[in-house]
C-alpha cells in the first residue's frame, strides 16, 4: 500500500474519534483522500477540518460478499467537500438489501473488525 | 514527420499452471515478435518492457536475449503499460533515439496463484480504500458499475451482454480460454463478488505474454509486406484512486480518443474493429461510450442491441477479450495484438471481413491511466 503522512493522520484522528478532512489554506477547499497537494489550487500542505457529523449524499455504493457477510462500500459526495472529490467509506445503518444511490449519509466511525476506529458512512434514518 | 508502423507481433504459448518461468514466456513472445518481423534481437536497439513478476524487467529481458538497448523504458502503470510503450517509442523513433523498440509483456500470474495462493499484485489498494476492507480493484469498477446504473438506467443484463459478447467471439477463437457461449443466466447464477459484479463480470486469471516490434514505416515496409500503420497515439490519467476520480462514469477514453481520432483525421464512424480493456463488464460500456462509438449513457444498450457482436456494427474484442480469450494481469498488449490480426487478415474465423481500421485502448489501475492507437493496414 503507498502510504503516506497525510493518509497517517486522517486515520489517526478518526481512530481517536475525531475524523477530519484535508483542507486547503489557501483557497479553503475540503477534498479528499488526502495528499500533499491541494487538488483545486496546487498549494502545498493543507491543513484539517473536523468531519464528525458531515452530511452527503450517497453517490454510487457495491456490497461486498465478504466472510463474515454482505459489506457495503459507498463512495458519497459529502456537503462540505469540493465538488469532484468522493467519501469513501464502509456503510452503516442499512441493509445491504435496501441502500439506493442518492440517500442522505453522515460521516462517522465505527469499529473495524480489528476493533480499530475507522470513518464510516451511516445512513440517515435507516433500516439499521 | 516519420511515419511509424508496427512490423511483428508474437504470442507466447501459455498453458497455465505450467511450469514456465516470466522470463522465459516474455522472452517467447520476444523472439515470435522478432521473427515474425524478420528481425534477430541483436538488430534491436530500444527495448520497452511491463510485468508485475520480474525485477528490473527491461534489464533482464535484454541480457536474456543478448540485446545491449540504447533506449530503454520499464514505464507500468498496469493494463495501459504497453500501449504507452508504443505511444513512447513513437517518440523516440522520431527523435532518432533508437530504430527497432521491442515492447514485451509477461505474466505467469494463474501458475503464481495456483502455487501460493495469491495472485503477483499489479496494484495495491489506495490507503484510504483500505480502511473498508474492500475487493480490489473490483469494488472500484462496480461502483462505476452502479452509478452507471443509477445515472443513465443501465441494466443488470445490459452488463452480462457485454460479457456474452465477448464469449461469443472466445467462441470463434481456438486460442481462447473461455470457448462456451455464456448466457444472461449464467453470469448472474455465478458467485456474488462485489455487486453488480458476479464472477462472469470478471476478467480470467491466465498466464500470458505478448510482444510487438514499433520501427519506421519505411523499415516496415521493407521488412515485412504486413506491417501495421500507427495513425495516432495518445495517453492520459487523471487520477489514481476511484475517490480523486471525478466523474465515475465518464473517463480518460474521452480525452485519448479525442486526441487520437483528431491526430489521424478520421472519428470514431471509420473504425472497423475496436480492442478495448474488458477487466470488467462495464469497462466496454464506459470505453465505447467514452470513444465515441455511441452517446454517453447508452453504451449497455448499443452492446445489448448486438452491435459489437460477431457480424454487428462494431466488431469489438475479436478475441474474446479480458473476459473470454486470456487476462495476465495487464491485458493492454492484446488490445493491439489482436488488432493486428484483424487488420493482417490473420483472425480466422472470427476475421472481421475488410477490417482496414482499428482502435487499441487499454487502460491502467481503476480507469486510471488511458492510452488509445489508432491502427491501419
Ligand atoms: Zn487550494
């Protein structure tokens, strides 16, 4: 995997429970997945914005056949991140049976099955 | 401006899982290239090499075939690798940096998985990606796959006509690995992976390799009466990951094609034969659609109406493609292979009758890196 620093933070801070976003200094863009580069701008080293709590839509999804069962990976278009730059996240609070491109998603953490936290998708007023 | 042309063409006998080491089905490929091009590798002087299993490939091959390169390119970005080699040995040819490229792929990828379980990694999953836990790459497609669906309707059988088609052709093909005719109803009766993909909206697992001989036109000539024309070459990425994709349903094929088409001077309406990468069903439907084959949206329909079907509209992936003839990992060399058999009149009996232009496009990481040839004979 190409890991990087950026990457080390965002998933630091959403295993303490406090997601956050790449955001840029210079022209205010939230983008993701974070990288060294604003992608709007070009400027160099963005800072970070909290993202417990951001709201989105949910713009296309695949559910996994995993071991332990049907997962569900969405990609969303999150209200406050630039348009073209996706969320993507496992996604909770459904069934598999019933997620549907366009539902209202809010960004989270929930534990990984290494009891890790990691930032997840919920969605709003689901069957779940 | 120097006209470039691709003189020879070779295809390794692959049986997997055999016993065959890359090296020695990369140098296969090599030498039936060479030969068909009338050439022996010392008369080669730029070598151009993709595989996901050898160390310092371009380096090795060239000592394995005894040839001392002065230009040399180990350029990967997955299934677009040797499309780009060509696109990059047209430069260099140009620039007189070298005259005879040599450009090889190989992969015992279906020997390695037998053997140990696990499939040589061509990529690896983008490290936000990995915090789900999800199938890759073929999560990545399928969300293409369903925002498709969401966006323009496209259809669960629309995607498995793709892959009946290229059965349809695999079925024409001796060479191919896949020689049964599938149906609707048995791509969705096959194992559920990550929807809307089934296990028959995936490419094969194969061993492979596949080389092609890039020189000037007037060397080709010479050397071989079958030579195929490169009218036009272009290359392109936009992102790496599905997240920093900006649109999932329109790709990098539209920036390649539009380039490619306009450096040749013809459109998309002159093409007789397309080889487009088919790792995924919707990968057809995205790549015409993004080529200009057919509008943006209606590219499940254009396949489901039989239009790149054997005696359809638009011959596409003659071979059998990704999903039916043979997938070693970066499967971007059989695109031009294959459209060099159609245009020498050497398919047999899946020969698109008349077929004088082609269009090669093959693709790398998730829809990532895009390089499109216009071909001619
Ligand atoms: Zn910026």
């Amino acid at each position: 995997m190409n890991s990087n620093a950026h990457f080390r933070h965002f998933a630091e801070r959403a295993a303490a429970g406090e997601p956050v976003l790449p955001q840029c200094g210079s022209c205010q863009a939230v983008f993701m997945p974070p990288r060294a580069v604003c992608p709007e701008c070009g400027t160099p080293g963005p800072g970070w914005v909290p993202g417990a709590g951001a709201t989105g839509t949910l713009y296309s999804y695949t559910v996994v056949e995993s071991r332990e069962g049907p997962i569900i990976i969405g990609l969303a278009e999150l209200d406050m991140i630039t348009e073209g730059s996706k969320f993507y996240a496992s996604v909770l609070g459904i069934d598999a049976g019933d997620v549907a491109v366009g539902q209202r998603v809010r960004l989270d953490t929930a534990e990984n099955e290494d009891g890790v936290l990691v930032p997840v998708l919920m969605v709003e007023g689901g069957t779940k | 401006m120097t006209d470039v042309a691709l003189a020879g063409m070779g295809i390794a006998e692959t049986w997997a899982p055999g016993h065959r080491d890359t090296m020695d089905v990369m140098a296969d490929a090599a030498l039936k290239a060479l030969a068909d091009a009338g050439l022996r590798p010392g008369d080669v002087d730029g070598v151009f090499t993709a595989t996901a299993q050898v160390m310092l490939p371009t380096l090795a091959l060239s000592e394995y075939l005894g040839i001392q390169p002065r230009y040399l390119d180990s350029t990967v970005h997955g299934g677009a690798s040797n499309l780009s080699h060509i696109h990059h040995a047209i430069a260099a040819i140009r620039d007189g940096k070298c005259e005879v490229a040599l450009v090889v792929y190989g992969s015992t990828q279906r020997t390695a998985l037998k053997a140990s379980g696990s499939r040589p990694a061509v990529a690896s999953v983008p490290p936000v990606e990995s915090l789900a836990s999800p199938m890759f790459p073929i999560s990545s497609y399928a969300l293409m796959a369903q925002r498709h669906m969401a966006e323009f309707g496209t259809t669960r059988e629309q995607l498995s006509s793709v892959a009946v088609a290229a059965s349809r052709w695999g079925s024409l093909n001796p060479a191919a690995q896949r020689r049964d005719i599938l149906t609707h109803e048995e791509i969705v009766a096959s194992p559920k992976l990550s929807s809307p993909f089934h296990k028959l909206d995936c490419c094969l697992i194969t061993d492979g390799a596949g080389a092609v001989v890039v020189t000037t036109a007037e060397r080709a000539r010479k050397l071989n009466t079958k030579a195929v024309q490169i009218n036009a070459s272009a290359e392109f990425s936009g992102h790496e990951g599905v997240m920093a994709m900006k649109d999932l349903v329109r790709t990098g094929a539209s920036v390649t094609g539009r380039a490619a088409f306009e450096m040749a001077g013809i459109g998309p309406g002159d093409i007789d034969v397309a080889q487009v990468y088919d790792a995924f069903t919707i990968n057809t439907i995205l790549l015409l659609e993004d080529l200009g084959f057919c509008p943006k949206g209606e590219g499940g329909k254009f396949i489901a109406e039989g239009n790149i079907d054997p005696g359809g509209s638009l011959p596409t992936n003659t071979s059998g493609g990704g999903l039916s003839f043979s997938h070693p990992g970066m499967f971007g060399i059989y695109t031009v292979l294959e459209a060099m058999a159609q245009l020498r009149g050497e398919a047999g009996g899946r020969q698109v009758a008349n077929a004088r232009r082609a269009v090669a496009h093959g693709i790398g990481g998730t829809m990532s890196a895009h390089c499109t040839l216009v071909l001619s004979n």
